[in-house]
C-alpha cells in the first residue's frame, strides 16, 4: 500500500479543483491559456560525492530554451536538503526555508531573478559555479535546480515558509556557452534536475531496552528505543523507514498492546519502522510495548535489534543491541529468552545481525538505507509485501494486533516478506 497523502497535500489538490471549478463555472480561462509555457530545460547535474562536512563545494549549472522565441525575464531556483546551505548569497536572490510536509524534508530554498533574455537554442551557464556548504550535520543530501517564467510564491499551497531574505553578494547571471547541439538538447529534458551530495561522515545509531519488574497477572510498559547520536542526519529513500527494529518479547510475557509502528513477526517477535524517512541529529523513536506477565520465570530477557539494510556510516556497534529484562518473580526457569520457538515462527535472533525467523524470513545485518535516500542514504512509502533488507515508513492505527494467521498466509504470499502498512506521525498522534 502506497503511503497516503498527508492532509496537507490533500488540502493543496482540494483548493485548485475548487479554484478550476469556480473558472469554469464563470466561463473564464487562466490568462495564460492561450500562451504556451516556454520550453526551458536545466542541464543533467553530476552526483557530488566525498564532500567534506564543514566545508564549502560549487557546481556548474546549465540551461537551455529549447523554444523558438526569446525569453525576457526568467526564475532560477536551488534548493537543498536539510545538510546543506547556500555558501554564497547573490542580491538578485531571495532566501528561505520550507519545514518539511508530506514525508519531504525542510528544504534551503534560494530565488533568483535572472533579468537578461535567454535566446532560443542557446544553452547558458551560471558565470560560475553555485557555491555550497555542507553543513556538519550533512552526509545523504540533494540538489535540485528548476528554471521558469513564473516567480516562485514562498507561501504557495500555504508552506509556512520562512521569511525571505535578500542575498548580499553580486548578481547571479547567466553567460552564453554557445549554440545547442542534439546533445545539448536531450541533456535539458526538463525544466527541473536534481543530484545526490554525499558527504564523509558518520552518524552513530543506537537502541537502548529496558529494565522492569512484576507479577503474574500484571501489565508492565516496555519501551525500546532508537536514538541518532550523529553527528551527521540521516535521509533515506523517500516513503521507506530510515531504520528497522526488531524488538522480541521476553519468555514468560505476551503482547497486550505493541507500538503503532509496529507489525507483529511472530508472537514474541516485532519488526518497527520510522514515521519519517530521516531522522536529525539527537532524534529518533520510542517503541512501548504493554506487556502482560503470565507467570513466574525468574528473571527473563528479551532484545532489540537492528534489521534491514547495512548502515555504513554507523561505526560503533557497541550500541547497536539492547535487552528488555523483567523480573517477574521466582520461577522454575531463570534463563531467559532472546525469542520464540512455535508453531507460528521459528527461533528469535539474538544477536546485532539479526536472526533467522521462520515467518519473517532473515533479519539481516542492522542498518539503515542510504539515500537515493534519506532515505533516504538516505534514504523515499511502499507497502505490500517489503523484503527484510528494508521496510516501509510505520502504518497508520494505533494497534498492530492482527491475526497472526493472516500474517503468516500474506507472508506467504510474498515469498517470506513482511506485510508493511503505512502510518503517519499525525494518526500516531490521533490526528
């Protein structure tokens, strides 16, 4: 199941099919329905790879009117994720920020009005190269540059942009390179281009358990957590979980109530997704657990792991296990449990690779995509059947207590994969 469109984007599309219908009604048309758009195109930008965070870094831009008539006045925008800032402030340029919506980052926007004509058939550049900044927190990050005719609106479909501010450098001008070739045309495809910037840095991951007590018969909350101690934030693909955590229950206990952002593998055995598709610097999630004791073992134990995909950037796997213990009194077994053997699934992992399951399918080495990407690195949701190297972005309900055998038969049916939903921040909240 594709990820559902925020309320926010809803609103957006809501407005203009009233706004249209209303031009309709009143035998009106927009004032440029007669007068086709000019057919710019921004040149292919090279990926940007072994930036150093902290530091400054420039790439060349192009454009093309692959038109027939001269355009007077054009609009030049670049904007960059939230790792990356303009280094180099141009007069003719205005500043601000967009907060992030519908599973999209905040986004450095700059401006520009480019006040000279742009001949047909004339690719131009910028008289030099865009300087950036890398920010320390960056390390999966993007670039993306867009030309029109049209101003662009800070405000549009109400963004609760920041207040735009004026560059203070030169003007950002354009310079012919020279009459465009069929090369030159097919790499202008369109009036936007975008490219990763991939920094040398690290953010460290890590989870941490928890440590309770109890009778038989009580509910106890148990809550893993996944924290970002940086220094870099981490953006995976877009719609995807920037990171998977595997939380398997105590022996002795059972499940009363797991975390909205979790789907259940096997009775004792959890697999957690992300609200977004990045985590920042000091962020993350918290995963409680209601647990009921359904009897005396002695003290029981179960862990946290990480799933999906290999996390480069992550160096320190001393923090990349946890364990949930609970002392729920004097028992004929005191040994514990890191997982489950049954009838619904095979043995819990328990180890910071992960595990095999019978149900799950493998656990995998812990980790977090890289963007594309953001998330994604990342690393972009995708729902359906998710293979175990990554997973979707949490689904929405404030309960994951499906029944476990149409679980098993939906894994299945995907060949051993996951059935991932999506859910938002917002229906986590009770919006």
């Amino acid at each position: 199941m594709r990820i559902t469109p925020s309320r926010r984007r809803t609103l957006r599309g809501s407005t203009a099919a009233v706004a249209a219908t209303a031009l309709v009604a009143l035998g009106a048309a927009p004032a440029l329905a007669d007068e086709p758009e000019p057919d710019l195109g921004v040149g292919t930008i090279a990926p940007i790879k072994g930036v150093q965070a902290g530091a400054a870094f420039s790439t060349p831009l192009t454009f093309l009117n692959k038109g027939t008539d001269e355009v007077p006045v054009s609009y030049v925008t670049y904007a960059v994720s939230p790792g990356l800032k303009a280094d180099e402030t141009y007069k003719n340029c205005s500043y601000y920020t967009i907060p992030s919506y519908d599973e999209m980052p905040d986004s450095h926007v700059a401006a520009c009005k480019i006040d000279q004509p742009l001949k047909p058939g004339v690719v131009y550049g910028t008289e030099k190269p865009v300087s950036l900044k890398a920010l320390d927190s960056a390390l999966n990050d993007d670039l993306r540059v867009t030309i029109g005719v049209t101003e662009p609106d800070p405000d549009a479909g109400d963004s609760g942009s920041t207040e735009p501010v004026p560059g203070t450098g030169g003007e950002l001008t354009l310079v012919e390179k020279g009459p465009a070739t069929d090369a030159d045309r097919k790499n202008h495809p369109e009036p936007v281009a975008s490219a990763d910037v991939t920094a040398a840095n690290t953010a460290d991951f890590g989870l941490t358990g928890a440590e309770l007590k109890g009778e038989p018969g009580e509910k106890v909350t148990a809550t893993a957590k996944f924290t970002n101690a940086g220094p870099a934030r981490v953006q995976g693909a877009r719609d995807q979980s920037v990171a998977t955590v595997d939380v398997r229950i105590p022996k002795g206990t059972s499940v009363v109530k797991a975390h909205g952002y979790c789907d259940a593998v096997t009775t004792t055995h959890y697999r957690c997704g992300t609200s977004q598709s990045w985590v920042d610097v000091d962020g993350g999630e918290s995963y409680p657990f209601v647990l009921r004791i359904d009897k005396a073992v002695g003290r029981t134990t179960g862990e946290v792991t990480f799933g999906g995909p290999e996390r480069p950037f992550d160096r320190n796997a001393a923090n990349d296990t946890a364990q949930i213990v609970i002392d729920t009194g004097k028992g004929s077994d005191t040994s514990g449990s890191t997982g489950s053997s049954g009838s619904t699934g095979g043995t819990g992992g328990s180890s910071s690779t992960g595990g095999s399951d019978t149900t799950g399918g493998t656990s995998g080495t812990g980790g977090s995509g890289s963007s594309g990407g953001s998330a994604g690195t990342g690393g972009s949701t995708a729902g359906g059947a998710t293979p175990q190297t990554g997973g979707s972005l949490a689904a929405t309900g404030a309960d994951s207590t499906a029944p476990l055998a149409g679980m098993a038969a939906a894994a299945v049916a995907a060949g051993g994969g996951i059935v991932w939903a999506v859910r938002r921040r917002s229906a986590a909240r009770g919006n």
